[in-house]
C-alpha cells in the first residue's frame, strides 16, 4: 500500500507460491526455531487478503514442527471476518496487527488504511470465542504525534483487546520516506511503558529500537508461566 514509513517496493506482486509454505516449515526445522513470526505484504489483489496461504503456512510449520509456538502479524484483510475467521482457527499462539500509528497521521503515513478498520480487526480477535491466543499490537512514535494522542492511542487498543504491546521509535529508511519529527528519550519510553500498564495490557515493551517481533518468543513464554 506504499506506506509513507515503510522500505518494502511497491507493485503488483508475484502470484502466491504453492510451495512456499513447505519451504518455510522446513526452514523454522533446520534453524530449529523455538517461536515463529509469520508476516506478509498486504495482498489487496488477492480475494482473501492472503489468510489462506497464512493457514497453509501455519499448519506445514505444525505438521514439522508441532512444538514450536507460531505468532502472525497480518495486514488487515480489509476487515473481511471470514478471511479472518481464517487466521483465528489456526494453530497459532500470538495474533499480531499493528497500529502503527495515532488516527490523525493516518492520511499521512498510511493513507490506504484505516485506523477504525485495523481496530475492528484487534477487536474482532479478542471476541473470539475460546481463543487461545493472545492479541498483540504496536506502534511507532516520532511522526509527529503529542502525549495525549498517544494516550488515547494506548486507551483505544486496549479497549479493543490487545493485550501485548510494543512501542518503537520511527527511523527514517531513506530521505523519500517521511521525516523523523521527534527521537524519544529513553526516559520517555518508559513513562509511555508504565502508562501503557495502568491501562491494562499484560505485557508492554517499549524502547528505541523494538519492534513489533522484538524478543516474541521471550514474551509468550512469560505470559504462559504467568498462567
């Protein structure tokens, strides 16, 4: 979608491969991978935003390696629930959809997105019944956002279920990409850490340089022994 922040090309995609989701099992086997993150490009050409080639993925990584625990960070598959009801029957242990930023730069660094839509979708995760996943989210600062937008940021995801939540400074990946407005302290980071707790997220990683997979098979077996 050509987002003002991001470095991935932009362009019609290559046809999904069939393949591919053998050919990633066998790749979290040999690197004998404990936790898996499954990510994608958004896939608006496709007609389920891509959630069927995210299940077969899933389920060759289970079938090869049935102990290790797998996390998605999808797109939002525009809202659709049955591309989503998709993703929500897998065998997965952590449900990942970014935020990425306050509703107000939206137009600005993600105009083909919807800050409502990417909501709906976290909310449509935590209704799920008997999931047994947790709900995972994060964002960027340093666009040019101010403390009570992203407190009402923080206020929205955790209505909306989230429950894991990440917190990075926006770098800059070239000088065509949306300029850097503010770098944050460390101490900044962890005042908006120890806010982001007393709105009740279960686990908050906050500092200059996470990012949304930053230490993921750490936090899931934490939030498993706390069990």
């Amino acid at each position: 979608r050509n987002c003002g922040f991001c470095n991935i090309s932009h362009g019609k995609p290559e046809p999904v491969s069939k393949t591919e989701p053998l050919k990633i099992a066998e790749v979290v086997h040999d690197l004998h991978l404990k936790h898996a993150v499954i990510t994608s490009v958004t896939r608006d050409d496709l007609p389920d935003g891509g959630a069927h080639a995210f299940e077969r993925t899933i389920t060759e990584i289970k079938n090869k390696n049935p102990e290790t625990s797998i996390e998605v960070l999808i797109p939002d598959f525009k809202n659709d629930i049955d591309a989503l009801n998709i993703i929500f029957n897998s065998q997965i242990s952590v449900f990942n959809h970014n935020i990425e930023t306050i509703k107000r730069l939206y137009q600005i660094a993600r105009a083909q997105a919807n800050y409502e839509v990417s909501l709906n979708v976290l909310q449509s995760a935590a209704q799920v019944k008997g999931r047994k996943f947790y709900i995972k989210s994060g964002f960027m600062i340093g666009l040019g956002e101010d403390i009570q937008e992203l407190e009402k940021l923080m206020e929205d995801l955790a209505g909306a279920g989230v429950e894991i939540l990440t917190i990075g400074q926006y770098l800059r990946p070239s000088l065509k990409h949306l300029e850097v407005k503010k770098y944050y302290t460390d101490e900044e980071f962890l005042n908006l850490e120890n806010s982001a707790y007393k709105k009740g997220f279960l686990k908050v990683v906050s500092g200059p340089f996470v990012r949304s997979s930053y230490k993921a098979g750490e936090i899931l077996t934490e939030l498993n022994k706390r069990k």
